[in-house]
C-alpha cells in the first residue's frame, strides 16, 4: 500500500486481523468498508493512517458508539455508519 490514495474493499471478507496491514505510513485518503465482517477489534487498526479522509462503514458489524470512538483518533475523517 505504498501510493495508493483509495481503497475499497466493499462487500469483501476483510477480517479485523487484516486491517493491521493498512496501519503503515501511507498516502491512504479514502478506505471503503462498506459490507464488511469488521468488528470492534478491528477498528483499533483504522486509527494508524492519520491522512484518512473518508471511511465508509456501512452495514458492517459495528455499532454507532464503537464507531464515534474513532472521531478523536480521526478528527479530519468523514466517517459514516
């Protein structure tokens, strides 16, 4: 994930593990989890790329409150659930 300004993985089977390896540095602006199996434990790993600007997380397996937790990791992220 070296350039990459958006990626999305909608509707695929994204495990909460795997979301570790979108914590490097990277350019990343947008991630789409849009229909996703994430849980609460993945979400911690989505607090690594601080350029985020946009991450979709529609119809995932989260709850309104484990997803407001992000706000202050990503103050500058449109997060919609």
């Amino acid at each position: 994930m070296n350039g990459a300004r958006y990626l999305s993985l909608n509707r695929t089977q994204i495990t909460d593990y795997g979301l570790v390896h979108l914590t490097a540095p990277s350019k990343l602006e947008g991630l789409s989890l849009h229909l996703t199996p994430l849980t609460r434990d993945g979400i911690i790993h989505l607090r690594g790329p601080k350029k985020l600007r946009n991450l979709p997380l529609t119809v995932t397996l989260l709850t309104n409150s484990e997803t407001a937790n992000l706000d202050g990791a990503l103050p500058n992220c449109k997060i919609t659930h």
